[in-house]
C-alpha cells in the first residue's frame, strides 16, 4: 500500500498523525486503520524498547501509515538500533547548534556521507531486496528530522537550516516555552512571535515543518506540513471523559 505521508509530501497535502507511548501494537494498527498518515514512536518520553518499536512499525505496514520514530537523544549509538529497524523518519530532539545538526544527519547516513553502522535486517526485508539499492536510496531515508525546542536553537537557526541532509524540522514549542521561562504558557505573545519566525525561516529554506502539539488552524497557517495533536493515551482519556460525561447528563 502506498505511504500516505510521502503521497502527501509529495502532493504538498498537510499529514495528520498520532503520537504513540502505550505498548501495546494493538494502538499502531487502529491508528494506521483508522487513516492517521503517520504514527509518531515516542522514544524519547515513552517507556518503549527498541523490541516494541520494532512491533508498532511493524504494526503500520501494510497500512499506509507512515512510522517516525523520535530518540532519546542526538548520540550515534542511540540513534544506530532505530535505523536498522527501518522506520520512515527519525526526529532527533534538541538540536540546538549546526554542529548537533551535522552530528544528526551523519548518525543516520552510510559511509561516506556519514557515521551510520552497518547492520542491515529489516530494512532489506531480510536480504530480499539488493543491498546496494538500498545503500542508494539510504541517502535520503529516512528522513532526518531535528528539533528546534530551544532559545539556543532559534539563535542558531540560520546555521542549522544551512546543514545539508536534513529533511524536516520539528517545532517543540513546550520545551521551546520552556527555555525561555514561561513553561507550557502555549498562548504567550512572546513565544508565538518566536515560532512563527522560526516556522517563516524553514519554509523560505524549503524544508518540511512540523509539530506536535498546538492548535492545528493555527499551525497550517504557519505552513506545517506534518501536524498531530493527539495521542493514544491522550485520544483515550478524551473519549472515555466525554463517554462519561454523556452519561451523566442523559
């Protein structure tokens, strides 16, 4: 089935998606069923193994759903298991300076564009497709995706946009509100006049946007090609609140 977050990127359609922290696979496949274009793999904040990633991307396919899986961190190592079970994207959090950016982009990528070890399983579906195709298309796949979600970052962000290799940027406005001291205050002028100029800066580069959290009218009109605004946990306390709800006052 064909990938609906590439279709779109490649139609300039916005994808809607689902972050994912439960463990269960079971909440991979209703997503991708359900039509979400991307599942976001929380790895970062989640309590996920790199066992139970593997089974949510492995969840989605088949379903035309795409797999993005964000990292705990910006660190070859950590970086290395995630790519070798073939996900569509990688977010990489905190990218705050060039430097960090070129770090990320050369974890992802084979010699001698990069760092990346070789290992290759999943993504050759277990040797049955060649390898040096595959080594070819690994230039751009999977998509290097860093995050700005620091006032360090947006001061660097000129050089960070110059990094060659990098496929989206991921506005964090949380941790981003966060470093300039008002944590969480979504609404604040002062935070909202920084991520509409870093959100100017990435479409006049011509790189992809994207997010996580927000209100979605908003962020299209900031360009955003890839948006999600709810989560398994999230999208669950949601429904069983309103199920309750209803009843109460039937």
């Amino acid at each position: 089935m064909e990938n609906r977050f590439f279709k779109n990127i490649a139609e300039k359609k916005i994808s809607l998606g689902c972050v994912v922290t439960l463990s269960d696979l079971t909440v991979s496949e209703l997503a991708g069923d359900c039509g979400m274009d991307f599942i976001w793999i929380d790895a970062e904040h989640a309590p996920h193994t790199i066992d139970g990633v593997m089974k949510h991307l492995i969840a989605v396919r088949g379903t035309g759903c795409a797999g993005l899986v964000r990292v705990r961190a910006n660190e070859p190592m950590l970086i290395k298991p995630y790519l070798d079970l073939a996900p569509d994207g990688v977010i990489i959090p905190m990218v705050n300076t060039a430097e960090q950016a070129r770090a990320a982009v050369a974890a992802c990528r084979y010699p001698l564009t990069g760092i990346r070890g070789c290992g290759v399983r999943r993504a050759t579906h277990y040797g049955a497709d060649d390898f040096f195709e595959y080594r070819a298309a690994s230039e751009t796949k999977p998509l290097v995706i860093v995050q700005i979600e620091h006032i360090e970052a947006v001061k660097n962000l000129d050089a960070i946009l110059d990094v060659p290799g990098i496929g989206s940027i991921c506005v964090g406005p949380c941790d981003l509100s966060g470093s300039m001291g008002i944590l969480n205050q979504m609404n604040d002028p002062e935070l909202n006049k920084v991520i509409d100029e870093v959100c100017a800066k990435v479409k006049k580069k011509g790189l992809l946007l994207g997010t996580a959290a927000g209100d979605f009218p908003r962020w299209r009109d900031r360009g955003v090609d890839w948006f999600t605004g709810t989560s398994d946990w999230g999208a669950m306390a949601a429904g069983i609140r309103a199920w309750k709800k209803s009843c109460e006052e039937a």
